[in-house]
C-alpha cells in the first residue's frame, strides 16, 4: 500500500514530492527521502531544485504538526507511527528538547514525531521552525547534491546517507548544545550577583534616608 501511494506521488514529480514532504512533517508514515531518492534518481539534474521544493515544502508543514501535538496530544502518534521510534524520540525530547529536533532531523524517525511533540511538550515554535531549517536543510540538500553532482551513480552512496550524516553531524551538534549550555549557564551565574547588588541597594538608600 505504502508503495502504491510512493508511486502514485512519482508520476506527479515534483508536486508530489512537495505534497509528501508537506505531509512528511504531520501526519505522512513513510519520510519524504524515499520519494527524493527515486525522483532524484531519475532526473539528477533537477536534484538539487527537487531537494529545494522538498525543503520548503517540509518547512511549510511544520507549524501544523506543531498544532496537532499542541491541541491533539501525542497520542495520535502511537496511531501513526512505530511504538519503538515514538519511545525514541520522547526519551530524547525528555532529555533535550533542542538537541532531539536537531538530531532527529538526520535521523529514520520520521520527522513528525518532533513536530507533534515539540506541539504537546510547548517546545517555542519559532525555535522548532529554526531547527528544522537547518537539520532539514542537510536532509534534503545533502541528497540533491549527490545525484546532482555523481548523477546516478549517487544511488549507492544515499543509501546510507541518514547514518554518515548522523555520525559527522551529531557530535559537532552535541557539542555545539554542550557549549551553548555552559555559556548560558556562565552568562546566568554573572547576572545574579548583579541582581543582588541591585535588590541590596535600595535598602541601603531607604537606610540613608531614615538617617
């Protein structure tokens, strides 16, 4: 069934990529890389304009996944999707909200998963917006460059293309959100002794008065 549907979609190119990407991010089971793929495989020039509509596409859905999660709960995602990705993505939405959208935007599980759960946990949906641009960016793009560029050949290559993204770009994430961290924690610890000096100084000038 899912298959029909992939080949349905293929006969309307680009649309139907838009279309499936769209969907990718609410409500679709089976991730937009496997309509990119076939699409890109069959036309490599147009690969990278492919990833480009797949991207903004993806970007356009995201705000409503965010609502289903927001007014629905996450419970629809047990309807949609596999028990074992859905236990995934919330142990890792539990730990770090930033880093699961980050990370689980080069990841299998389907991307929706954090959409709708950024929704149900009131992850600020502006910065859901922002890392989806950029971890969807290297999704898609990283496809479109390959076929672009190796032309079919680049068949090969995409197969593993979710893991050698996950394993360059998640550690420089995971310590890009490390040090992101320790910044705001240092920023925080200088801001409360000014804090207290300002909450201490009124006082003293009540005490001056008073004299």
């Amino acid at each position: 069934m899912i298959q029909d549907l992939l080949n349905f979609l293929m006969d309307f190119g680009a649309w139907g990529l838009f279309f499936h990407s769209f969907l990718d991010a609410i409500i679709m089971p089976v991730p937009a890389f496997f309509l990119q793929v076939p699409l890109s495989f069959a036309h490599p020039s147009n690969a990278l304009w492919l990833a480009t509509v797949g991207y903004l596409a993806c970007l356009l859905g995201t705000p409503f996944g965010y609502l289903i999660g927001k007014y629905v709960g996450n419970s629809i995602l047990y309807k949609i999707l596999k028990k074992s990705w859905v236990d995934s993505a919330t142990q890792l939405f539990q730990k770090n909200g930033e880093a699961a959208i980050l990370i689980g935007s080069f990841t299998p599980i389907p991307f929706k998963v954090f959409t709708i759960m950024s929704g149900c946990m009131n992850f600020p949906l502006w910065r859901l917006m922002a890392y989806a641009a950029v971890g969807r960016a290297v999704k898609f793009y990283v496809v479109g460059l390959l076929f672009y560029y190796y032309g079919r050949a680049a068949e090969g290559m995409v197969k593993d293309v979710s893991m050698y993204i996950f394993v360059i770009a998640v550690p420089i994430l995971v310590i890009f959100l490390f040090l992101k961290k320790r910044w705001n924690k240092k920023k925080a610890g200088k801001q409360e002794p000014q804090d207290q000096i300002e909450h201490v100084a009124p006082r003293q000038a009540d005490l001056d008065r008073t004299v």
